[in-house]
C-alpha cells in the first residue's frame, strides 16, 4: 500500500466528462489498496481566460487581485473533481489552499512554496477519504497586518504544488497525468522515429524542460529532484493507471543502470539573436553589453565572441527570448555609445537545438559527433554553448527538422 | 459622510467593460465623501455555467461541494472589481467570505447568515481602502471535527449579502444596482403604462418579490425589513450615482408619508393548477391531501374548497410550481384510494395575478373593485388568495395582460 500523489492537468479535466474519465484513474489506484490525495489544475482555457480579465481590466494590474481571479479556475475543478469521485462511491473532499493550509511566500502571481500542513490530509487517510487539492493556489501566513491572502505559484503551477504535496506527504510517487503519455526523445510531430522515454534522469528532465520541452514544468522538476521525489508523467488518455508504470519515470541519475550517450532532444523555436559588430576588445566591454539588457530584465542566454573581419575589434553574438527582441534593440541602441558597436543585426529565424544525457559525463566525443553530423548536411551552427549535461547549437529555423532528424539517428535514439 | 454599501448584480458586472463602468459609480459616491463597500455577484451566466458542470457530474450531488465550485463566479469578480477601483486611483481590495469571515450555517447551498465580521472593513475605511466583498458566499465556522467550509446563500443570495453587510456596518444605505431603474407597479414589457415606484413599503416589496417580481430577492427583502435597512434599487445603466436617488427606496411603512390603496400589481406565470372531484367531506381530508405533496417537498400555494355537482362530496382545487406538475401528480395518484377522490385535473395555462399595498390595511373595497373589473373584461377568477396586503387570483393566461393593464386603470396607476 503506497501513498500516490495524482495530479491532472487542465487538457484532463477540460470538461465534466473528462473530469469523470480522470476520477475513474483515481478509482482504480484505489481499488489497489492505495491512499490517494488528487492535484487539479484548472479546465483548460479557463486560466487564459480569467488573465484576459485581468488585463483588460489593466495593463498594470495588482498581482494580489490577480491571484484571486485566477486561483478560482482550481477551486472550479477541485469540487468537481471531489463530486466526480462521490459519485463512484469515493468518499472525497476538496481542500482549497487556505484550508490545507499550503503557505507560500507572498510574491503574488509567483509565490514561492513555504509550508504545507498535511496534518487535514492525513486525517483524511485515515477516514478513507480522499482529499482533492487545486494545483496553483497558496495562501499567505496570516500576520499582525493581513496577510492570509490568496497566491498563485506562476503559470503551470500545478505540477509544482503536485510535487511539493508529494515531498511534504513523503509520498511514495506522484503521477502528472498529461495529454501525452511521456517524454519523448524528441518532438513526435517532428520526428517520426522518436520513442518514449522509459527512465530520465532528473536533471537530464530538468535541461529538457528548460530547453524547451513543454511537459513538465521546470520548478516542478527542480523541485521533484531536491526532494528525491519519484514522478511519472503519463496520458489521462489510456486505458491503464500509474500503477501499471506506462509513462516516463524521473528517477536520480544514481539509480539508472546503464547511461546512454544521449538520452533525447529539445528545439527551441523561443529564440532571436543579436550580432553586435566591431566591438572594440577592452576590459568590462560585456557588462556594458549585457548590463542594460539586465536592467530591462531580458535574459540573455548564448554569448559568442569572435574576432571582426578588421582583426583589432570583436563581434559579440547572443540569444534573447523572441518576444524581447524589440526592447532588446531598443536598450542596445540607446547604449550604443558606451557600447560602441559598429552595427546591430538581428535575426529571428533561428531554433536552438539541444541534445541532453547524463552519460555525456563519460563518453567523449558527443559535441563533435553533432557538429559534424549537422555539417554532413550543410547545416551551419550560428552559436554553441554547452553544460556538463547538454550541448546546444543555434541553427536557421528552416532546418529545424532536418537537424532534429539527423541527430536523433546520429545518437541512436531511433532503434526500438 | 455616509457609509454606503453598493451591490452590483450579474448583468452589471457581465465583463469587464461592465465592470469599469460599475467601479465609476462606486468611485463618484467616493468622490462624494462616502464610505463605501462594494458587493458584487457573478458575470451575468456563470453561475448558471457552474450548476450545470456540477449537475452534468451528478445529479445528486454534496451540496459542500457544490459551494466550492459555485462560489467561485463571485471570487473572480470580487478581485476584478478591485482591479477596476485601483484602475481608477481608487484603493480597493477584496476579501472572500472565508476572510472576513462572513460565518453561515452549514446548510450547504442554502446556508443562513450567522455573524459578519466587520473589523476588516473598518480598518479599511480608516485607511482610505475600499473593500469588494464577494456576494452569495459564506463560510462554516471552525470547529474541532472541521468547519471552515466555503457555503453559498441560495440562488439570488448576493442581494441577501449586501443587505446583511449593510445590517452588520449599520451602513446609512444599502443600493442595489441592476439592469432596471427600479420597481415598477407592473411589468413594463406587458403594461406600457408601468411607472418607477419612487417609495415602497418593506412590506410591500416582500409581497411584490415573492409574487414574482424578480428584481429583489424575497430574503434579502426580509432581512431590510428586520433591520431596518434603507434600500435602493437602481439602474447601473443610468448616468446618476445612488446618491442622486434616482431608483426605487425601500422603507419603513411607517415612513411613507400618504398610502395608496395600491402601489403595484405582480404576476406569476410559475404556477399551475390541480383539482381533485368528489372529495368525501370528512375531518383530516385535507391533511391526507397535502401530506404526500409536502412529503414530496412541493410548495402549495393558493387553496380552494367548493361544494361538488352531487352536494355531498368537495371539490379541491390548489396550486403548486409548474415545474413540480408531474411529480405532484404522481404523488397524489399514487395516494389516490387514502385521499379518495374521484378525478385529478391538471392546468398549466393559469397565471397568478397579484395587487399589493399597505393602503389595503385602511380602504375597503380593494377586492370588489378587482373582482368586478375583471368580470367586466369577461375574465373568469379561478382562485383567489389574499393576505393582509394582497389579492391574488388565478386566472387563464391568456388574459396576461389584460388583466394586469385593467388592474393598472383600475387602481389609478396610470396617473402620471
């Protein structure tokens, strides 16, 4: 008899059907003899739809009240959820954030995770009563001037308050029951060959959730490898329940037998590059660069600096998210002087493709396996940078799925 | 400097243009030097949207969990309103039930005022804050085996809640913005003649609500008349603020300076009409009548005895809610030998015409002059009830609006 953790996301619970195919998932773990505390996110759209409020309402909006619009989604499916599995005769009960209570810090609308009181949950256990969490929600420490607010963790929240419900119950696993039913060694949509990843590695997840796989939230990975908790992503959409091991397991790199070279890949299409030219090569010449990008709170993320065509000054090339490209130009312009750069370029028609795998630790050779791999089919790398982990390389969009095609054949990922 | 108490109903806070345009009238009565607490209900249609993913889940479901998801419609427009204040350099937060607290019963979807605490909202007016309090939702007080429950009032309730906030901060007015200007002493869309009611008797408006005008909600009118709430009903679709009184006041009959013998007709087409024949005339016949239908929780309205055909046996004819037909004639059916009656007929083509005024109490007559004015138009009277403050009577629905237009001559209250 183990304690599970399961958590559905809002494709799973996007409507009163699916929240009674989900609830019926919980059944069967039950019927197994386990004890259960079930995470709701919100239906799906409905998050969208309440930040649209929001915003229309105003640009600037306090994040306090932002929160008490939008944690309401959770409590939506929360009591649904808790009805769903009355009506299979489980005994069930929702908990808001305030009740449990989970405490959060309070930065609202990305709260941190403070303390959650398992002592209601337990209690529950122990009447055969399943308790049902919104995902998303906490609530602020009740103090001498307020507090006892509404926070919300920042979006996909879910599976973060999922893990951390895991960690606080000792929980034996936590399920993240998703509209796929793992992770992949690269895009399926992309990639006919890719195949399902049985075993990864928490911090091979966590390169992968970062560097653009869009299953599993990054702090929920983060967190779910501090606390060593054991998490499974699989499909609401099957007929089998975790029990049955069909997903992906994230375990600690310790417990995997046997280390592949590569363990799969992500693409990024979330990227622009900005070329600076003829920068001249003196001391602090890159925190002028990246000091005011920094102040407009644009993450940079690759740096390449290399030589100019004249010899005696360099070029500096690097990433930004694509969506800051135009503040981006705009803080560098307005710097040119102290900068002093010769030229702009931008160019958003790039895709950041990462190859990811723990064993990279003990083989040699990965990087240049790549680089000739994707030079064999006159695919040029715009920039390159590299983890102990991981190694990305800056490509034209256009041979996105060429590259990812090559590289998953090149690793052998595509043998069954 | 008053304090006032504004509540906005569903189709004034329909979206968030609704909302902008309702957080103006609260910040022209802050302008004005008000104290001022905001009630909002839910957008206009989700609580409607909520019932049915709760019903389409299951039938018979835990009210507690019903709550949660329900109370959730005026969470989001709570923190939305606050929004739209602070949009307009207004301060404003919100506070859920649950923070105030505003304790109820623990009859989950119908639960019954306990205690406001109003400690909160004072500490707001004194730092110039206006606080947006969530109508309709309620919370069970903490307790060793629990409590702490989200509850909700009933459909309607956050009239119910505005008028208790009111009651509880002994505000000097409780305005109840809507999509009409006021009450009226008929439904304008049947009797063009309608005109706005300037002044009402608690009393009266209690007789008008619960005969089927839908403005007010019949407990919230209790509940101002109990306490001694001053209420207004008004339009947020006007250009004026409260403050103006541009709506219907609700006040202590005691108050109105000269009493019409009629200050307005209600209908209800909500009914429909059972006869049993042939009743054996005997003690406790009535009783074996109506047992089973109160057994079967239906309402019985308006009641009639009369002699049958043969002299020896009654007829009975009584009203129940239209929706609930079927099942009261199941009821009866199935106890049709204990009753032992000889034929049940069934209509549902009545409709309850009501004339309500506290001036009843001082001019004879009221009646006859109802009676005879719609013998004169050839309308055939059904039933008829009366209370100390009304006449009602049943007759074809056909008749509508005829009847309500002769009533509205009849009474004087086309006079401009």
């Amino acid at each position: 008899m183990a304690t599970l953790v399961l958590k559905f996301g809002g494709t799973s619970v996007a409507n009163p059907e699916r929240i009674q195919n989900a609830a019926k998932k919980v059944k069967a773990e039950l019927d197994l003899g386990h004890k259960i505390v079930v995470v709701v996110s919100a239906m799906s759209g409905v998050t969208n739809q309440l930040v649209e409020y929001v915003r229309t309402i105003t640009p600037s909006y306090d994040p306090s009240e932002y929160d008490v619009v939008v944690a309401s989604g959770e409590q939506v499916t929360s009591g649904l959820m808790a009805l769903a599995l009355q009506q299979l005769d489980v005994k069930a009960r929702s908990y808001q954030g305030w009740q449990l209570p989970f405490y959060s810090s309070d930065k609202h609308e990305k709260a941190r995770i403070d303390e959650i009181g398992t002592d209601l949950m337990k209690d529950c256990f122990k009447q055969n009563i399943t308790p049902v969490i919104p995902g998303f929600q906490g609530v602020t420490r009740p103090s001498k001037d307020g507090g006892n607010r509404i926070t919300t963790l920042g979006r996909g929240g879910s599976d973060t308050s999922a893990v951390a419900l895991a960690a606080a119950l000792k929980a034996d696993r936590c399920d993240i029951y998703t509209d796929v039913n793992g992770i992949y060694t690269s895009d399926p949509r992309l990639v006919q060959k890719a195949k399902k990843i049985n075993r990864i590695a928490y911090e091979e997840m966590l390169e992968l959730a970062s560097l653009g796989s869009k299953v599993l939230q990054t702090r929920s990975v983060e967190l779910a490898m501090n606390y060593k908790v054991p998490v499974q992503v699989l499909s609401t959409f099957e007929t089998t329940v975790g029990s049955d091991l069909p997903g992906t397991f994230l375990i600690d790199e310790d417990a995997m037998m046997e280390k592949q070279m590569v363990t799969g890949l992500a693409h990024s299409r979330d990227e622009a590059r900005i070329t600076l030219t003829n920068v001249e090569d003196k001391p602090g010449m890159l925190a002028r660069i990246f000091g005011p990008l920094a102040e407009a709170n644009i993450n940079v993320d690759m740096i390449v600096q290399a030589a100019s065509d004249d010899g005696k000054t360099v070029d500096v090339t690097f990433t930004v998210p694509r969506a800051d490209i135009v503040r981006a130009t705009e803080a560098l312009t307005n710097n040119k002087q102290t900068i002093a750069y010769k030229e702009l370029q931008t160019n958003k028609d790039v895709v950041k493709i990462s190859v990811v795998g723990v064993g990279m630790r003990s083989y040699a050779g990965v990087g240049q396996m790549m680089f000739k791999a994707l030079a064999d089919k006159g695919i040029n790398i715009q920039v390159v940078s590299t983890s102990e982990i991981k190694i990305s390389v800056l490509i034209e969009e256009a041979y996105t799925e060429l590259a990812l095609r090559t590289l998953h054949t090149t690793y052998q990922l595509d043998a069954a």
